[in-house]
C-alpha cells in the first residue's frame, strides 16, 4: 500500500468512525473516532462477507466501515458496560 492509500483509508475511517458515532449515540476524539473506523472496516468485510455482502467505490467502502465500526461499539458496549 503507497502512501495515497494509507492517506484514503484514514479519511474513509475517519468518515466512518464519525459516522458510526452519530449513528451509535457514542462520544469519542478523533483518533478514536478514526480508529474505530479503519478497524470497523475490517469488522464490517468479515461479518458482511459471511452473509456474501460487500462494497466497492468509496462509498460501498464507507457503508461497510460504518456497519463494522457500529457492531465495534455495540460490542464494546457489552463488554465494558
């Protein structure tokens, strides 16, 4: 991965991550927010991929990071509440 790569994963985290808190109900900084959403889209291929879902373009690619970032606070929520 170059570095226009790196760049864009971030931005899509970050949209993500932002996203998916507003979604959530969930405060959060901007590097949580970030964070959330880079390994959100990780969360969100694998447990979309399973039911033979996914998203291509920057726009499928943002829909799966905030569905993984989303199921990362729901988890989170579990597990710290």
């Amino acid at each position: 991965m170059d570095l226009t790569g790196i760049i864009i994963a971030i931005v899509i985290g970050a949209i993500a991550g932002w996203l998916a808190g507003i979604i959530m109900k969930s405060q959060g900084s901007l590097l949580r927010n970030i964070i959330l959403g880079i390994v959100g889209g990780i969360v969100g291929t694998f447990v979309l991929g399973l039911v033979g879902l996914g998203g291509s373009g920057i726009i499928g690619e943002i829909i799966v990071s905030v569905v993984g970032a989303c199921i990362l606070i729901f988890v989170g929520r579990l597990i710290f509440k």
